[in-house]
C-alpha cells in the first residue's frame, strides 16, 4: 500500500515515524512544502532570547528522515487532489508531479489568522507561523541591531501566542507594546485572576500592554510603521506582528470536494468524508467538532493512526485529557489552562 502524507510539521512526521516502525511494508510519502526540515513549532516564540534558535529548533533533517525509509519529496506544494483517479499534483520549482495513493493523509496543519481589516496591508506586517517567518523576523532584527538601534516592536493579539513573543522579545532586549481587543489577556485559555498575573509579568518585563485597544489598520510612516487602534494612532515601531489566532489549511480538501466546516471534517477514526483520505493535526476538525491545535493530542492522533492505518486497533480515536500552557517567561497560571 502507498501512503501519502501532505504535511511534514508535528502530525505528519510523527505519523510517518509511527507507521514506518509499524507497518514496514507499506511505502510511504512525505510531500511537504518546507526546506529546512523537520522543525519544532512551539519554539518558534521563543526564537528571538535565543542565539541558537535556528539550529536548535531542527529535530530532524529530511535526509535522516530519507534514510529511515520514509520518502520525502521536499520543496513541493500539492496543488491538488482527484479522488477519483487518487492521485495528488505538487508542484517543485518549475516541475509538476503526479503521485498515486492508496491512503491519503491530510496534516497540511494551519496559517496565520488575519483580520479582514488588515489582509490588504500585506506589507506592513510579519506574522509568526513558520521557520520561514522566523528567519525572516530575525534578519529585520539583525539589521536594525546593526544599525545601533533597539527595536521596538508592536504585537497585535494578546492571546497565547502574541504573550509568548512579546515576553520573548522582551527578554531578548526589544522595546514590545502588545494591542488586545479584549480587556484582559489570554483570555480563551486562563481565569481572569491568571490573566491578571499575566499582566503584571509581562508590564515587569517593559512591555506595554494596551488592553481593549483592538488595532484597526497599520499605517507607513517614513521609515517607522504605525497602528490605528481604538486609543488613537501610535508611530514609531520598526515592526508589527499579527497574532491573532490561526486559520486550519482546508482549501485543497474544500477543492476536492471533501466537507469542511472550520477545518477538514473528520470522524472518530480521522477519516474524512472520503474513507480513503484522513485527516489530523490543526486542519482537523473531529467528531465532537473541537480542533486539538496542540501538540499533546496531535501527538496522540498519529500514533493512534499509525495503529490505524497498519490494522492495530479498531478503536476510534479518543481525544486526550490535556490542558495548554503558556511559555510567557517567568509566568505560571494559578489555576488550570482552559480549552
Ligand atoms: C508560534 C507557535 C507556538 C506554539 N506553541 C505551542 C506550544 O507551546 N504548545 C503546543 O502544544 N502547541 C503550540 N503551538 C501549536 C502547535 O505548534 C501546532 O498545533 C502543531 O505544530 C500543528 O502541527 P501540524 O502538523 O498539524 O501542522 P503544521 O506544524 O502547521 O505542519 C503542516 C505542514 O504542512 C505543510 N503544508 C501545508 N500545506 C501544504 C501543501 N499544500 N503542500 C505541501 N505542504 C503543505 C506546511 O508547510 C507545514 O510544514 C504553537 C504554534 C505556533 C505557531
């Protein structure tokens, strides 16, 4: 059997490892549009404190993936899937390939959440997602650094992520103000005593918190950017970064015709309307319509799968008892993360 895994983030290698050990036999491919490797994604907010980061957040390369049997075709976008024919199109460079599943595994995980308002300022802002982003962020850092100044960064989204980064480029010695629609921070994960806490680590840290200061639309000024939020406009940042929550890659299933709510419908095996096709990861949508876009569960949905797919088990998947945690330097929650 040929197994073809879109996606090489936490699902789809995890999977892959899982299935090589446990079904030898079967082939299996990777298509994935990443260059760099196999990366951690969680480290990518506190990529900044950390010199080391661009290394350190490589779990494995791709070869070393290649050499355990698992095929990684690298640098490949799937444009497409004909479920009839089953087959996928990816595109690499210049070149477009046609690949034959019997099994397909969607783990094409999520992007960035952007605001309406903001999608036609495309330029003015970075978001964090990838490794690509955070090179990307690091580069503009090194050039201002270079150039004797500290930067000072605006961060739109006070909710994990956006705490994560701003304490993190707090800690690497920036200048942050962080805007937040909502009066208190974290709000989907903590208690509004934590949120509370929160507050004061990250004002300890320097960072300027503006709180019911939802951002409205970034404006250029000169060399230095600006954010027109409900307390006014404000000048002066050497960049803004969207964090604003995260949006499950479902086009290429919507295009092949599979259901889609917010992200690929699944049900307890993982298996989307197509008995052929599964899906996991941040792009899943489960049977009881939650999303696990944490590693925890997302580690669990591919080892059950891997069991899954090598006729291991025929019991559904059961989402896990897990709680998120925030990585806000110097912050612990007093009572437990909600979810
Ligand atoms: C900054 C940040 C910090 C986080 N911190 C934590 C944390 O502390 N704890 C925690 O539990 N979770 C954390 N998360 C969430 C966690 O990282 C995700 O839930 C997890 O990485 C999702 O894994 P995934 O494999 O489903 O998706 P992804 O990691 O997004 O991987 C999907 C891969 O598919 C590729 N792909 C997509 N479409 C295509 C296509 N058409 N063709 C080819 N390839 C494609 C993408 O390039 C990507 O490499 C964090 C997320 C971010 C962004």
């Amino acid at each position: 059997m040929h197994i073809v895994i879109i996606g090489s983030g936490m699902a789809g290698i995890t999977l892959a490892e899982a299935l090589r050990k446990q079904s030898p036999d079967d082939r299996l491919t990777v298509l994935t549009q990443e260059t760099h490797g196999y990366y951690s994604r969680p480290m990518l907010s506190h990529g900044f404190s950390r010199e080391d980061v661009e290394t350190k957040i490589l779990l494995k390369s791709f070869e070393e993936l290649e050499a355990s049997g698992i095929g990684i075709q690298s640098g490949t976008e799937v444009l497409s899937i004909d479920r009839t024919a089953k087959t996928v199109t990816g595109r690499q460079g210049r070149r477009e390939r046609v690949i034959t599943y019997d099994k397909l595994v969607l783990a094409p995980g999520s992007a960035a959440f952007i605001p309406p308002p903001f999608r036609s300022a495309g330029g003015l802002y970075r978001v964090i997602n990838s490794l690509d982003d955070l090179i990307g962020l690091r580069r503009q850092r090194a050039r201002l650094i270079e150039t004797g100044c500290t930067p000072r960064w605006a961060i739109v989204g006070g909710g994990l992520i956006g705490c994560e980064v701003a304490s993190d480029l707090a800690k690497a010695g920036d200048r942050v103000t962080l805007f937040h629609a909502l009066p208190r921070l974290m709000e989907r994960q903590l208690v509004e005593e934590d949120s509370a806490t929160l507050l004061k680590v990250l004002a300890a840290m320097g960072i300027d918190v503006r709180l019911d200061a939802g951002a409205e639309s970034f404006e250029q000024h000169g060399e230095k950017l600006a954010i027109r939020s409900a307390s006014g406009l404000e000048t002066g940042f050497d960049g803004l970064i969207v964090a604003t929550g995260f949006k499950p890659r479902t086009e290429l299933a919507q295009a092949a015709g599979l259901e889609v709510k917010r992200g690929i419908v699944v049900d307890e095996f993982l298996r989307t309307s197509d008995p052929a096709i599964l899906a996991l990861g941040d792009a899943a949508e489960c049977a009881d319509g939650r999303i696990y876009a944490y590693v925890m569960p997302i580690r669990q949905q591919a080892l059950w799968l891997a069991k899954y797919l090598a006729g291991q088990t025929s019991d559904p998947w059961q989402p896990p008892e897990f709680k998120p945690r925030a990585k806000v330097h110097g912050f612990t929650a007093a009572h437990p993360y909600l979810f």
